[in-house]
C-alpha cells in the first residue's frame, strides 16, 4: 500500500531485496507497500486507503492548483447508493466522515473514478522514483553513475489481477484464494428479530433458531446469506488491514471493494456490496461512475534506467496535470 512521504524513504531504505535480473544489474528493492507475485511484477499488499488519498490530495493543490484539486475529489455522495433498509451508519454520516475523520482513515478510499486512479498512480511513481534517486539511495544499492531506478505504478490488468488473487493455488479448485474461507456466524444475527420477519407458513422457533446460529457465513467483507433468505450485508467496508490475507500475502483481495483494472468499467474481487457468489475470482463487476464499492490497489515495476537514452513514453489515456 502507499504510504505518507515520511514513511516512503524509511521504506525504500528498508525494503525486501530482490533477485537481479541480470548479472550486471544490482539487486533492487521491493516498490514501497507491494508484493512480488511474478517475476519483475509486484502487487500492493492492501487497497489505497483514504489517508493515502488525501496526502495525495494535499501535494496537487500545493503543487498543481485548486482546480485539479477539485477534479481528484472523492465523491462522497455515493454512499447514497447503498440500499439498506435500516442501516444503523446513516449515508449523511457516511458522506460527511468517512473519507475526511481519523476514524476511517485506513478504510479504502471509494467514490474515484478510472481517470482519477489513474492520476493518482502518476503521482505516485513520480513521488517513489524521486525518493528511490536520492544519491545515498542510488549509492547504496549500488547503481552505476549515469543511471537511474524507475518504479511505475498503474492499475492491474485482468489476467494480472487474477493471478495475483488466486495467490498461486487453483482458481478453479479454489474460487476465492483460499482453502478455508467460511467461519460460524449464526450469532451475528438476532434470532427473535429475525423470526418475526419471517412470512407464514413459518417453522417453530426452536427449529429457526438453530438453523441460524449453525449457519456458517464467508470471512469475506461479502454480503452473506443464511437460512431462510435472510442476508448479513455490511453496511461499510473493513479497514484495509483488518481481512483475511491470501496464500502470497495480499489482504482483501476478496470482498471489502471491489478492485478497478486497466480495462475501463471492470473491476474485480467483490465487494461489501456484492454476494459471495459475485466475488469469485472469475467474475466481474462492471461499473460507469463511481460508488461507495469500488476502491483500487495497483501493481508496480521497478527498473534501472539510462536516463540519456530514448524512451517512448506510453500514455493511459489521461492528460497530465
């Protein structure tokens, strides 16, 4: 995951160290907050989270003007979306703190769009390069004079995507990343409550009751269904730490928001809002705008560079700040 530019240096100066490529390129440094999952691809452990969206936010009003400021706002209204009979957090409450208070600041930033995310992973690779190029950096890891070390983040694509979730165990054997992924939680739900919204003809209490507080719900950040069409839906995502961790380490790659991709509209993973179902690795989730579940996590590469040779710059289809 991204981290505050205070941290970016103590990271990069502490980083995994991986195998070189070749014999004459030294040995480089994990990108800060990522996972090596192929062989010179790497995978943010965690979504980008609110904090890390709003130290974006502070850098492109100091550094590029009140209106592009603007542009790269969440939009918190999204939350509206949601279709909660009674959710006990209001979508008010939720589009005036979620993104801005101390109490979700490690929650996933949502409310972006495509082109919004793909600014903020240009932002970012400027940022992380300038800190990897600080000349005690480039003299400690060994880089010859005259070159220089590129990391690039931008959005996975689809079949990375699916890689980096099925965390090297079958897709096909194992839908969701992991071998286990169901947990008692009957008890989540109030019986007595929850009988009385049954329709007739009803089975005995006794009967429901234990039908619900046996029932074994995903450990997913998912909407869970139990017995008698009864679901547990929650009502907001979990903090990007607080999941279940895949076989290579990444945390809710399953569940919590779904994930964009480099394929515009497609996101993957599932969300709070989304069945378990819906979020099996195979599956998509398609979207226009923004909603309070889609966030994003990126991958990221890291190279050394000849910064006196030619490079043909690739474009994402976004114009520059």
């Amino acid at each position: 995951m991204p981290y505050s530019l205070k941290y970016l240096l103590v990271l990069v100066m502490l980083g995994s160290i991986c195998t070189a490529t070749s014999a004459q390129q030294p040995p480089l440094p994990s990108p800060p907050g990522t996972i090596q999952f192929m062989d010179t691809l790497y995978i943010d452990k965690t979504e980008v989270a609110n904090v890390h969206w709003r130290e974006f936010l502070f850098y492109v009003q100091r550094d590029s003007g009140e209106a592009v400021y603007r542009e790269m706002l969440p939009d918190t209204s999204v939350w509206f979306q949601r279709n909660l009979a009674q959710p006990q957090t209001t979508s008010i409450k939720l589009t005036t703190e979620y993104f801005r208070e101390k109490e979700y600041q490690l929650f996933p930033v949502v409310g972006i769009n495509y082109e919004q995310a793909q600014a903020y992973a240009r932002w970012r690779s400027v940022v992380v390069s300038e800190l990897m190029n600080q000349p005690e950096q480039l003299a400690k890891l060994g880089i010859p004079a005259g070159k220089r070390v590129e990391v690039k983040y931008r959005l996975p694509t689809e079949e990375e995507w699916v890689a980096a979730a099925a965390g090297k165990l079958s897709k096909e054997k194992y839908p969701f990343g992991q071998k286990r992924y169901l947990k008692k939680g009957g008890n989540s739900l109030n019986p007595e409550q929850a009988y009385k919204q049954l329709d007739e003809p009803r089975p005995s209490f006794s009967s429901f009751r234990k039908d619900i507080v046996k029932a074994r719900i995903p450990q997913f950040q998912v909407v869970a269904e139990l017995p008698y069409d009864f679901y547990l839906a929650p009502e907001y995502p979990k903090a990007i730490t607080d999941g279940p961790s895949n076989k290579q380490g990444m945390i809710n790659m399953i569940g919590n928001v779904a994930e964009m991709t480099a394929t515009p509209g497609i996101a993957k993973g599932g969300s709070f809002m989304h069945k378990l179902e819906d979020s099996k690795i195979s599956e998509k989730q398609a979207y226009e705008q923004a909603t309070p579940w889609l966030g994003v996590r990126y991958v990221a590469t890291i190279r050394v560079v000849d910064p006196e040779m030619p490079v043909i710059q690739e474009s994402d289809g976004v114009s520059d700040f």
